[in-house]
C-alpha cells in the first residue's frame, strides 16, 4: 500500500529516496512527497499523481541534503492531493513526518491541539503526529524526548519515521502493525517499508517489531522499546537481488511470474520430503498442540489467498474426520470463531503484511489457539506473529495480480495436509502416487506453459465482453473463483464464480447469447454432473472454454484446454495458470495496465 524510504548519511540522500520509492511504485499510491533536512529549516515537496510528476517538480541535481525521508500514499483519511500527500510537516517546518497506517485517536489529538493553537493544513490523521512533535519538542527541549512521548500517545497502527533540523543526521523510526524495515552500510543508515526499497543498498536487513523504534544515523543504528529500552538487533540475510524483481524478458511482472511458477513450485517444494518420501516439516513438529486433541482447523485469508485455502479446505475435509473451517479474515475477526487450545488456525499471506490477516493472527493467539502461517516473505509481520511460519519459495511477487503466490500457496498447504495426516492419522489414499506427482508438479506446469499461444487466441473472444461466468465444482471451485477474480481485476471484465449446480438456482437467469462460459471439469467424480450443467448454459446460448483432464471425452465441445494427466487433488494447480493467462491476455487486449490495475493495491494494510 503506501511506501516510506529514508536515508542519513555521508552522500545525498535524494537518489537514494527516489530510487527506493520506485522500487515500491508496485504497492499502489495516488501521490508521492519528499523531505530533505537542513540544519535551518527542512525543505518538502510533495505531489498528487505519479513519482514522475514528483521528480519534474524536484531540482535532483541541486539537492546536497544528506537526510531525508520519502513516501508514496494510498489515500485511506482524506481524498489523493497535494495537501494530503506525505511528508507532513509542523507549523513553522522544522519537523517532518511520513506515515504508513491508521492513527485512531486523531479526532482527539487533533481537537487538543487545535485548542493549543495549532493550525492544521490538511484533512489527513497523520498531520496530527506532527503537530504533536512539536508540542512535545517545546515541553521536553529535545527531539529524542519528543520522539518517545509523541509514540506513547499515539493509538492505531503506524511505521513512522521522523526528522528534524534540531537532530538534522538523525531519522526517528516507529513501528506498530505496519512493516518497517532499516539497514546500513558504513557511513549510512536507510530505511524503507518493503526491503525492495532496500537492495540496492544492503541484503542484510533489521525488520523492526512492534513496540520498536530504530534512531538512524549515519552508519549506525540504536534499536529501542517504546520506552527507549535498548534491545538486540535480530538482523536477516535477505536471499534474493533486485535482478530477480525486474521483469526479465516480458512485458509485465504478471506474465513473467506466471512464466516463474515451475521454479517457484520446485523451489517451494525443495526438502519437503524425506528419504522415505514422508513430509518435512520441523515447523509443525514445533508447534505446541497436543495432536490427540486436535478438534478443528481454520483456513484463513484474503483475496487470491483466501481461494487457495478454500481449495485446502475442501481437500482436508475430504480425507480428515476433524471439523474444518474457511473464512475471510475480515469476517473472522468479527464472527463467533470457536478457538481454543484444541484449534489450529492456518494463516495465508502472499505478503505477510495483509490487515485483516494479521489482525486475525493476534485474536487466534490471545484466544489460545496454535497458529501456522504461510508466507512468502521473509520477516513479514504475521510471520512474526503466528507461532510457527512456513514460507512459499515463489521469491518477489511484484504484479498487484497474485499468480505464483497461488500456486505455491497451494503447494504448500497441500504438504501441510500430508502432514497433519501423519499427526493426527487420517489417511491419504495412495499417498505415494501423489508424492510422486506433487514432485513433477514443476514438469506439469512448464507443460501447461506450452498452451500459451491458444490461450492466448481464445482471450480474443473475452475482450469485448462485458461479463464472464466461471464455474466448477468440489476442487474446481475455489479454481473457478481464482480465474473470476484474475480476469476481472486485470481486464475489468465483470466476471462471477459459481459452483455448477447452483447455476440453475438464479446464475442462469444472466446466460444469454454468446456469453462466455469457463467451465472446470478436471475432478473425475463429478465431471459428469459438471457436463449436464454446461449443458443448461449451451441450451441459452452460451459460449463454452471447457477446461477439463487428460481422460473426460469432450469431443463436442469447439474450445477446449487440458491439463496433463496428474492426481486430480494437483489438477487445479495447473488448470489456474491457464486462468491467469487467459486474464493476462485479455488485459492485453484490451490494453489495461496489467500489473498495476485501477484502484488496487499490492499488500493491504489497512481493515
Ligand atoms: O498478501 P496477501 O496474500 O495477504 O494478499 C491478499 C489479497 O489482498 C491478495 O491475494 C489480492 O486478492 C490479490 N490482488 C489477488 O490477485
């Protein structure tokens, strides 16, 4: 969502803001803003609209400040403009503030000191941290002091980093549910809100924790609690290069990375199986639960995430006699979940960083249930926050359109439902054969790469569409549901997911001439039951995509994909990627911006 970069040190700190910015141009943001600190006064620019508009208004060349901070906003308090835009500064501009987050008391602060006299200029919550820096800069005489008494009044959730003329070399950096990371070479210290901004500079990072709050200057770095207690540096070796977030050879971060899935697979799947080809997993042999006990299993997410635990759930009730949950982490936290010391909930985040998903983490823990996330970045917040992580291999996602995350995510759960098999006893069938086919999963998917170019000749019939229907049912739904929200999110195309015998109980009344039909028919117990449900749509003029296994007869149908034979609890592994193709080519088209769509944002961390 927004993006912080900030820099003290012995070289120009604008370069550094900028680039850093760019790098998290991906998250999404309506306007961008810098400050740049003088020992007299602080000097800010800030912009609605792109970074390129930011940088036409900004002399670069004539900048030699060596401190400052930058951000890029996504508006939440107060429409896009320059005068929401970050940095916020106080009255007389001598302190200067960015801001990730929510802060929840605002309408309080702001009402006390607007009765001080501070005049407000802009309709953000943020400004009001200023504000409050310096009342407490002119109580307490020093920036330092400040800095802890303006935290410790704050409620909401905040990175925030801060700088001053009184303390010119010195950013003050704040962190509570949202991400925050610092690093440092050796005469700088940088921070940034994604270690993208980062790697430019350093792969060796300090995530900051919540209730932390990291001094910076010029090659070093003071860690503290809200209280100013000093405490140990925990810093990670981040393993991959920027080289690796570029686009490579394709047009876009989201075909590249649907190109990336078999790597991210075999990756994501590396030392999962022993010698005796059993599942790997100290993670979940770490986890305090008394597995006799075990009664239920949440699967819980968003988005792209909250699909791929659909699928896990629909497959872990199949086998396992333990009562087994799906929900929306934004419904969980306000639903009636039954969690106690008997519960497992299982957390899955592309990011690591997704409010609700966090939020939903932390009630899980204070109510006593053991929590596993599943993450694909190193550090992230809910991998500090459940209590065991296990980590997707699938490396940067860049594209706001989640495609190897998925399947990776998939992947793993997949793994984890092995494992709570071995735990708790229920019974895979065949449980060789899938570990078998689980290992060519990347030969699979480098196969269903192969139907690129037809995929891609089919989107033709999408893109003067104005809706599509996707339907599937058992593991084909959650698949159904994933290649709905790709198209529509990167192509605008309305498009809706159904499970197919529900078409005939009001779905069906849309079906018309030439509406286009997806339909997923690679689960063999129920293709049949699919089949006569394509049929009702064809009977009102529908234009059928069938997408079906190696083995079900679909002679009749005039378009239609399959994917290579393989166990049909990994089919919908490779039948998505022809989903997210299908998407990305109709996007193309129709010449949308594929990896930054309208209204989106990469990570959301706000509810
Ligand atoms: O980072 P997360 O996996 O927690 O993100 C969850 C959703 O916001 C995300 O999957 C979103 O739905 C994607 N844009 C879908 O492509």
């Amino acid at each position: 969502m927004c993006g912080i970069t900030g820099f003290t040190g012995k070289s120009r700190a604008l370069p550094f803001l900028l680039q850093g910015l760019e790098k998290l141009e991906y998250r999404g943001y309506d306007s961008a803003g810098v400050t740049l600190v003088g020992t007299e006064e602080l000097k800010t620019w800030k912009e609605k609209g792109r970074l390129s508009v930011l940088e036409e208004k900004l002399d670069i060349a004539h900048c030699p400040q060596r401190c400052g901070i930058g951000h890029t906003r996504w508006a939440t308090h107060g429409i896009p403009s320059n005068l929401n835009a970050h940095p916020h500064n106080n009255m007389d501009n001598t302190i200067s503030i960015v801001h990730n987050g929510i802060i929840e008391n605002y309408v309080e602060l702001r009402a006390d000191l607007e009765a001080k006299g501070f005049v407000f200029a802009s309709e953000t919550d943020t400004e009001t941290v200023a504000h409050l820096l310096d009342f407490n800069y002119r109580e307490t005489g020093n920036m330092r002091d400040a800095v802890y008494a303006t935290i410790a009044g704050l409620e909401g959730s905040f990175a925030l980093c801060i700088v001053s003329c009184y303390d010119p070399e010195t950013i003050y950096v704040a962190k509570k549910e949202n991400p925050m990371i610092v690093g440092k070479t050796g005469d700088a210290a940088f921070c940034a809100s994604d270690a993208t901004g980062l790697l430019s500079l350093t792969k060796d990072v300090l995530p900051l924790d919540d209730g932390q709050i990291a001094i910076l200057k010029p090659g070093s770095i003071e860690l503290t609690d809200f209280a100013g207690k000093a405490l140990e540096q925990n810093w990670i070796h981040i393993p991959y290069d920027m080289e690796a977030a570029q686009k490579g050879g394709y047009d876009s971060f989201m075909m590249k990375e649907i190109h990336e899935q078999p790597d991210a697979v075999r990756e994501t799947l590396r030392g999962r199986f022993d010698k005796n080809d059993r599942i790997r997993m100290d993670e979940i042999d770490a986890l305090e639960i008394s597995w006799e006990r075990l009664r239920r299993v949440y699967f819980i997410a968003c988005g792209t995430a909250y699909h791929a635990c659909i699928y896990a759930r629909t497959l872990f009730d199949r086998y396992a006699d333990i009562d087994s949950f799906v929900m929306p982490a934004s419904e969980f936290r306000y639903g009636t979940p039954k969690l106690d010391a008997d519960t497992l909930c299982v957390f899955v985040s592309q990011s690591g960083e997704t409010a609700d998903t966090l939020a939903a983490v932390k009630l899980a823990n204070e109510k006593g249930a053991a929590t596993a996330a599943i993450t694909n970045v190193l550090g992230s917040s809910i991998s500090r926050t459940a209590d065991v992580t296990l980590y997707t291999a699938a490396g940067p996602e860049i594209a706001v359109a989640s495609t190897k995350a998925y399947t990776t995510q998939i992947v793993l759960l997949i793994c984890l439902i092995m494992k709570l098999a071995e735990k708790t006893g229920f019974v895979i069938p065949d449980y060789a054969h899938l570990v078998a086919d689980m290992k060519r999963l990347p030969q699979i998917l480098t196969e269903i790469l192969k139907l690129e170019d037809t995929v891609g000749q089919l989107a033709d019939m999408l893109k003067e569409q104005r809706d599509a229907y996707f339907i599937g049912r058992q593991l084909d739904y959650p698949t159904a549901l994933e290649g709905a929200l790709k198209l529509k999110e990167v192509s605008y195309v309305h498009a809706d997911a159904y499970y197919a015998g529900e078409l005939k109980h009001g779905p069906i009344a849309l079906i018309e001439k030439d509406t286009v039909v997806v339909a997923m028919a690679t689960q063999p117990e129920v293709a049949a039951k699919t089949m006569s449900n394509i049929q009702e749509t064809i009977a009102r003029g529908a234009r059928i995509i069938l997408i079906t296994d190696s083995t079900i007869p679909a002679e009749r149908f005039e378009y239609v994909l399959r994917v290579p034979a393989v166990r049909e609890e990994l089919a919908g592994i490779a039948a998505v990627v022809l989903l997210q193709l299908f998407a990305y080519f109709t996007a193309k088209e129709k010449g949308c911006d594929i990896d930054k769509p309208r209204n989106l944002a990469k990570s959301v961390t706000v509810e």
